[in-house]
C-alpha cells in the first residue's frame, strides 16, 4: 500500500496548489455529489463513495442524477467526462487507502421517536477505525449534534488509539455542509463555510483546502462542537421563528387579519427577519436540526421550551390545514366523509424531487381517516405510486370534479393556476355547492379566488384584503 502524503503545515499550501491530494467523499448524494464535483473541479482527483450500485453506475456513466439541482451539468461533465478526474464506487475500502482526506456528506435523519438517527455515519466509523491511513484526515460535512463528533465519532474511529490517534498522526474536522436544496451550486459560491477541528494542524489545513475549493469566506471556528453549534443554531432560529408567524396565522384567522399583509408591513423595519407561515416544516434539515439540538443535552427536561414548542406548532400546521378544509367544506355544505380533494405538492419545498418529512403526507393521512377520497399531484412525482395511491399525471386530471383543492407545496408551476380555470374544472354539482380551496402556502391571489366563486381559506388569510 502507497504511504500517503503527509500534510504538514509548512509545504501544505504548496501541496494543494499542485492538486497532488487525492479526495474521498463517502455519501454522493442530494450534498455529497455537489460536493465531489466542486474538489474535482480544483483539480484533486476525487472518489464518491455509495452503498447504492446503480447511483454509482450513473454517476460512472456521466450522468448528472440531481435534475432538480441547476448549474452543475456542465462541471459534472467536465470533472467525469473530460478531465476524468471524478469517479464513483462501492469499495469504501479501496477509496481510504488511497485517500489524504474523506469527507463524510451521510444522512443524519431522525427516529420515529424523534431522536437523531446516526446508524450511518457509525457505520463508515467502524469502518476507518481499520481503514484509515496515518497522515489522512477526516472531515465530517454531515450534520451532527455539538459533542458528538469529540463524544462518540472520534472514539469510534481511533479505536484503542494505538494505529490512528487523532492530533498526532491523523486530523478530525468539522465542516457542516450549509446549502439549500435546490440552490446548492449558488450557496456553494456564496455562503461562507465554517470549520472547527481537533487540533489547530487540522483546521488550518482544512480551512485551506476548502479555500481552495470553494470561493467563499471559511470562518475558522475554535472547535467541531463549536462549527456544528453555529450550524443548527441558523436553522433552528428558523424554525422557531417559522414557529411564531404560524401560531400568529392561526390566532389572525380568528381575529379576521390577513398575515400576509401584517408581514409586508414589518417588513418594512430595518430589524425585522420575514419567516412566512405555511402548511409545515419538512425535509432534512429543520426538524432533524431541533430535535438535533434538543437531544444535545438529554438531561435538559423542561429546558429549551420555545424549540419544542416551535416544533410542537410546526408539526401541528398539516393538520391545522385539514381543519381549514373541513371548515370551508362546512360553508360549501358538504361532510368530509366521502368528499374528493385534490392535495397539490408532495415534495418538502418548492422545486425539489425530495419528500423528507413532507407536511403533504400528512395531510393525506388525515383526510384518509376522516373518510376523505384523495387525488395527489406534485410535478416531480407524477405517475408513481404513493402512499398506497397512483399520483395524477398532470394537474388538469388532478383537479378535474374534486370537491377541494389543497396546495400543500409551493411549485412553480401551481402560481401559474388561475382561480377561474380552477374554478371551472373543480365540481358544481348544484348551484348553491361551491368548490372550496385551501391554499397552504399563500400561492393564490385571495381575492380573486373568491371572485372566481371559490370558497377560500388560507393559513393566517382572514381579513378581506
């Protein structure tokens, strides 16, 4: 086996410079491919590592498989199909030995019981406890909870510390990944990176590898704990304030105020931050974050109140929906039981293939068990199955003759419905029974959604504006 380089700081600028590091990237997913493909892109020849055959396949085949991430084509073709210097496998092993720095880009999720589910990063732990190289460092991208990686993570990798011990002759650092899906290759060319590590010998050298890699500004933190703080921290301010707007949604239906305009007008003052209500907080990032943060200190109890209860509001606003769907099927003179409702968007966020904690499940769930017939639509699964159902293969068969419409996400393509052609398709079995609409996500014009003979609810949209 070929003794790697050994990154000292003295020639470390020089040896990125040259491009004579060899990159691993285990987890060449939805983060982790962008990511392969940017160190490639610096000219490092870099290696994906996946559990999944076929994805690594594609990959090898030149193939960009994240069609709903824009701007990468090009650079994956280049760093894959021109300069070759991006290849993907299955073998983690082969990948370490060959490898000065593995960065792990794993799904961190959440159990059923809402406690951080870190089986797969452990895994590839167990693995480079026999795996990793001396002199190769280890960079975790995956989010994690502040102490785990100087907790559990490193304990796991050194072992009895007798082959590999971190801050002697190998380095661990953290550099939680801080892109959005959807817009990862903008904020990969935006948004500042954060590293924390160790030892000071590997957070200088991780500070200037990603400087060389990514034009952005890295902010050198004093630790991991401390890198991985300040990402759940931005989150987690999110989500609370997401919190906030939709508990004043629900109290500003009642009280007949229009939020949005409540929120236009704040926005006006210079101190002001504008979060927008919505039918839920979905996907990988915001609730796993909380309850990331929640589950840092177990022995909390009462503690950290407004992240659960922030959590508690969030996860109650798909059902808060469905209440908003009963209460306009009331007015339309109808029973839920047997009514047919059209659920429009099944993806987390706007634009995205990715359904991770999706609010529409929920939504559809409880329509079900009220005795509501559903029809779902969502312009990045169409003709699948799922949740037990075929989705609709366009949005004209998904709203023919249903009784109500809910917009669950906020495509692009449902700002385009016009409230009259909406109107039209939906059912009027009688001249007194009017189709309802309950806009989950402040897509529709109000006011000429009622225009247009709809009966109307959005969340947080009382008032007559």
């Amino acid at each position: 086996m070929k003794e790697l380089i050994k990154l000292d700081l003295a020639d470390i600028g020089q040896v990125i410079e040259s491009s004579k590091l060899v990159i691993s990237v285990i987890g060449i997913g939805r983060i982790g491919l962008p990511t392969a493909v940017f160190f490639a892109r610096a000219g490092f020849q870099t290696i994906g590592v996946d559990i999944n055959p076929d994805l690594v396949k594609i990959v090898n085949s030149g193939q960009w498989p994240l069609k709903d991430e824009p701007g990468f084509q090009e650079l994956f073709e280049d760093v894959t199909k021109k300069n070759k210097l991006l290849r993907a496998t299955t073998d983690i092993a082969d990948a370490i030995s060959r490898s000065n720095v593995i960065i792990l880009s794993l799904p961190t999720p959440m159990t059923e019981d809402n406690r951080p589910d870190y089986s797969a990063i452990e895994v590839v732990a167990r693995s480079l406890n026999k795996l990793l190289q001396p002199y190769s460092i280890v960079v975790v991208e995956s989010t994690v909870e502040p102490g785990y990686i100087e907790n559990q993570l490193l304990k796991m990798i050194e072992g009895d510390g007798k082959r590999i011990k971190f801050g002697n002759n190998a380095g661990i650092a953290a550099c939680p990944e801080t892109a959005n899906p959807g817009a990862i290759l903008q904020d990969f060319q935006k948004v500042p990176r954060l590293v924390g590590a160790q030892d000071a010998r590997s957070a200088k050298i991780v500070s200037l590898l990603y400087k060389h890699v990514f034009p952005v500004e890295i902010l050198e933190l004093s630790n991991c704990k401390t890198a991985n703080a300040s990402k759940l921290t931005a989150n987690v301010f999110r989500d609370i304030n997401i919190g906030f707007v939709n508990e004043l949604a629900i109290l500003f239906e009642k009280l007949g105020i229009d939020i949005i305009e409540v929120l236009g007008a704040c926005d006006k003052k210079y101190n002001f931050e504008t979060h927008y209500p919505g039918a839920g907080v979905g996907g990988p990032c915001l609730p796993v974050n909380s309850y990331q943060m929640l589950h840092s200190l177990s022995e909390a109890n009462g503690f950290l109140k407004i992240i659960r209860a922030a959590r508690e509001t969030n996860e109650h606003m798909p059902y808060h929906v469905v209440d908003l769907l009963i209460e306009g099927l009331n007015e339309a003179g109808k029973p839920i039981k047997n009514s047919l409702v059209a659920v429009l968007g099944l993806s987390y966020k706007p634009d995205v293939a990715d359904m991770q904690f999706a609010p529409g499940e929920h939504i559809i769930n409880r329509i079900k068990q009220l005795g509501g017939r559903v029809r779902i639509y969502d312009p990045y699964f169409k003709s699948i199955t799922l949740f037990s159902q075929r989705t609709e293969r366009d949005l004209d068969g998904a709203v023919e003759g249903v009784d109500a419409v809910i917009i669950a996400t906020a495509h692009k393509e449902f700002y385009s419905i016009e409230p009259g052609w909406l109107a039209s398709k939906m059912n009027k079995k009688t001249p007194s029974s009017y189709p309802v609409v309950v806009d989950g996500r402040g897509v529709l014009d109000k006011r000429a959604a009622k225009k247009a003979g709809l009966i109307f609810r959005g969340i947080g949209r009382g008032g007559n504006c």
